[in-house]
C-alpha cells in the first residue's frame, strides 16, 4: 500500500511569512495534499483489488480444465457424470465456502487451530479483507475438491460427490489454509505475533501442500476404500489399461489449467502496487517483477517436467505419451506451486525434473499395490505436492524469501542454498500434518459413506456407465472399444462410389453412418 502524504497547517505556517492570510494558506495547501493522499490510497486500492479479481477469474478458469480433463480420461460411458461431479464441486463449494469455510479459514482473531469469524461474510468487507478475497480463496476450495473428484471418477454414487464436496470445502481444506495462509495460523509463515515454527513459518506460497496436497491425500483415500474400476486388474492381479475416450478433451484440459495457473501462483502476492524500495536494483523493482518472477519459475517447472515424462516414457514403455506428457507438466506444476515466488529460475528446473519422476515412482507404486486412480490425481497432486513442499525447504533463497515475507530479516531458507536445516523441518511438518488431518477426516467420511452403501455404485451401474444409469443419457453417440460393449454406438463403413464402371478404391471416400 502506497504511503499516505500527510501535511499539517501549523508545520506550513512559518514558511508562509506572518501574513494575514498565511493561516488559510496553509489549510488551503494541506487540503490539496489530503486530497492526493487520498486519491493515491483509493489508486491502490482499485489496482490491487482488480489484480486480485483478474487472478480470481483465471483461477476459477481452471474448473473448465479440470472438468475437460477428467472427461477425457474417463469412458465414454462416464462422461455426462463426471462434468456434473465438476459443475457440483463450484456450485456446492461455493455455499459451504460461503457460510462455514471462509470464517474457519481467515476469520480472525482467532486461535492457531480454526478461525472464527466471517461466518456467512458477516462484516464485510473489513480493513483487511474485501470481497474479493474471498472470490479467490473459494477459487482455491473448489480446486482442491476438484482433484479429489478425479480420483473416485467412473464408480462413486453422485450423492457422495455431494457430501465429500460439501465437508472439504466447508470444513477440512479451511482448516489447513488457516494453518499455514492465515495470519493466526500456529505453522504460518506470516504469523502476526512473530512466534513462527522453527523460526521461519512454512512457506507454501500458492498451495503445494494447502491445495494440492489436501486434494490428492482426500481422493487417495476415496479411491482406496471403495476399490479399483471394474476391469482395471485382472484376474491374475494384472494391470489392464481403462483408456480415457478423448485424448484431446485432455490436451485442452491441460492447457486451460496452465493458463488458470498463472492465477493460481502470480496470483497469490494478493497485491501488485508494491515497491521492495532496493536502491540496488532501482525504482524499476517491486512486487510487479516477484510476480512476474513466479510466472517464469512456474512455466519452467511445468515444460522441465513435461519433457522429462516425455523421453522418461518413451524410454520404459517405447512410444511416445501425449497423456503422460500432459501429467507431467501439471505434476510440475503442482511441486512449484510452494516454491514459486521464493526460488531462482534455475532452481524450478530441478523442481520440474525431480517432479516427473516423482509422478512416474508414485504410479509404478500405484500399480503393484492395485490402487486405481483414472486422473493419477493422488499421486501428480499428493506425491508431487508433497516434493514441491520438500523443494521449498531446500532451494528457497534469502533475498526472495525476505521479499515475500518481510519483517524478519533473519528468517530461515533454503538448506542448499546456506540458510540451515529449519525451514526444512517446518516444510516436512506440514507434509507429515496434512496427510495425518485429511486422513483423519476424509477418510472416516469416506468409511462410512462405503458402510451406508453410498460411495460406490451396483456391478451392473458401473459395467453399463452412470451415464445412462444415473443420468438419463449419453453425454454423445460413441463406440467404446476397449470393452467389446454392447452399447449403441456408430463405426466407420466404406461407401464405393456408384454410377462408375470401374471402382477406383484408392479414391473411395469413408463416412460415417
């Protein structure tokens, strides 16, 4: 926030001279100089709030990725349910979010454990939030029970995508947020009270851990109670491919959340109009160019470990993978996303390439334990998450880190970059923490929800799709390959041209009927 410019009258006057109107003068003076004050302050406000807004928007983009992702990577069968299950997350997580999980997240005072105020945005705005803020903050919930939603996809009763939705939007993703973003959280790196864990606070800047980690860590425990896909082992235990029906519903997919990214990790400084006032590097330097800073280490992360997927692949299975390739690069993204606004460029390359193998170990892992995850979202979102917090410990430098974090210059960082081994240890608690809170809560929902009889679908549901069991209809005509289905659907026959005394089948055109 820019500095307010404040003038006193009595301060002007012996510079006025001792003339009659020398009092009126200076009022005169230091009114014009409130107004500027005043206009700058409202300037600020405006340009942060609208930077805010804009990285709300591409955030909230990044449901359309999702939802285009997990269609792709579903059956054709799936389809129309698993677009549902995304519109339900934003429409369901907005009202939890709205009544119970802002407050618990930011609503403070509080204590270090659960926020207590805000409930249904009652007084709002405050001075230190507008609403806005929380348009971003719901943006973030949403996208955590975004990726839990992949990881459950093609045999999950749609009422449980309604409770799981509701109870990590509303109760177990604020309370993480609030830990490690808010201002009373005990583990956060911008606790108000100066007593930080380690000395340092964990720095999870944009949500390796608060996000994808709590996303990743609810859906492996969603995927592991109700069991594997139909079909996806064998008899023997053997692992059989389910291939998503539209690789480029996932190609898109992955591009709108690359784009949404840019939201997702610049967008979390919250604000734009902000001078580091370094002499060193000139008026030129600010907050401006830390978040332009975090949009370069963020696309570096996610191209480093795109490519690695890409040879690592072509290397262990002998073809080159577009869906891989497209799960490396949000594997890498998901690592940096802690990171992002606190390490050198060069550093997100290794975070990049330490992602996809990471991503690559996880589900080689998934397959002999015969865990079934269509989207691979436990093991991109929780394991590379999981490194990217790890990452932060050891590459975060000190000049970023004091930047970002200011008000204690002698702060902890990053272990290889000289800053000793406590800021380390804070990122291992918090990746030890999160697995122990979302394993407590979701997977006890997630228990219960299988003994009730609502977490999976019946044999015959989930072999003839929920599409036309649970949703009235197919998303579209298709013809599922993979299965030897019965289902309706339309192949290719060749037509040969008529009216012609010798057919010419090298010019016979196919289409479809």
């Amino acid at each position: 926030m820019a500095s307010a410019v404040t003038c006193s009258a009595a301060d002007l006057l012996p510079h006025l001279g001792g003339s009659a109107n020398a009092t009126a003068a200076a009022e005169f003076i230091c009114g014009r100089f409130t107004a500027v004050s005043e206009y700058l302050t409202n300037t600020t406000y405006a340009v942060d709030n609208t930077y805010l807004l804009f990285s709300a928007y591409l955030v909230f983009a990044m449901q359309l990725g999702f939802a285009m992702l997990c269609a792709g990577s579903v059956r054709a069968k799936n389809t129309m349910n698993i677009m549902l299950t995304n519109v339900l997350d934003a429409a369901a997580g907005g009202l939890s979010y709205y009544l119970f999980g802002f407050a618990f997240a930011f609503g403070a005072p509080s204590n270090g454990f659960i926020g207590k105020h805000f409930f249904g945005l009652k007084e709002f705005p405050s001075p230190s939030f507008d609403y806005s803020y929380f348009l971003y903050q719901w943006a973030f919930a949403i996208a955590a029970a975004g990726i839990t939603s992949g990881s459950i996809a093609e045999r999950t009763q749609f009422v449980a995508y309604l409770i799981y939705s509701s109870f990590l939007t509303g109760f177990v993703y604020p309370i993480v947020s609030h830990w490690f973003w808010s201002g009373d959280g005990w583990a956060s790196a911008s606790k108000t009270d100066g007593n930080l864990l380690f000395g340092s606070g964990v720095i999870d800047f944009a949500g390796s851990g608060v996000v994808h980690m709590v996303g990743g860590i609810a859906g492996l425990w969603g995927a592991f109670i109700e069991g594997p896909r139909i079909g996806r082992f064998d008899r023997t235990g053997r692992s059989v491919a389910l291939r998503g029906h539209s690789a480029s519903l996932v190609v898109l997919g992955t591009f709108l959340l690359w784009f949404g990214w840019y939201g997702f990790n610049p967008g979390s400084f919250l604000t734009i109009l902000k001078s580091y006032n370094d002499s060193s590097k000139g008026t030129y330097y600010g907050q401006w160019s830390a978040i332009g800073r975090t949009a370069v280490t963020t696309t570096l992360a996610g191209c480093t470990a795109a490519l690695t997927t890409l040879f690592s692949k072509r290397l262990l299975v002998g073809h080159w993978n577009v869906i891989d390739v497209c799960n490396g690069l949000l594997g890498g993204f998901a690592a940096i996303t802690s990171g992002c606004a606190v390490v050198e460029p060069w550093a997100a390359i290794v975070c990049g390439f330490v992602a996809a193998w990471v991503l690559i170990g996880f589900n080689k892992l998934a397959v002999k334990l015969k865990y079934d995850d269509p989207l691979e979202a436990a093991q991109l979102h929780g394991g590379c998450g999981s490194w990217g917090i790890i990452f932060t410990g050891l590459f975060a430098k000190k000049t970023y880190v004091n930047e970002v974090y200011p008000g204690f210059p002698d702060r902890p960082y990053g272990l290889l970059m000289g800053g000793g081994g406590k800021l380390l240890g804070a990122q291992i608690i918090q990746v030890v923490v999160i697995i122990g809170w979302v394993s407590a809560t979701m997977g006890p929902l997630f228990y219960l929800l299988h003994k009730f009889k609502l977490l999976r679908i019946c044999r015959e549901d989930e072999e003839a799709g929920m599409d036309l069991t649970r949703h009235g209809g197919f998303a579209y005509l298709y013809h599922d390959e993979d299965e030897g289905s019965s289902m309706p659907g339309f192949k290719m026959t060749r037509i040969e041209p008529t009216n012609t005394p010798t057919p010419d089948h090298h010019n016979s055109r196919s289409v479809v009927v």
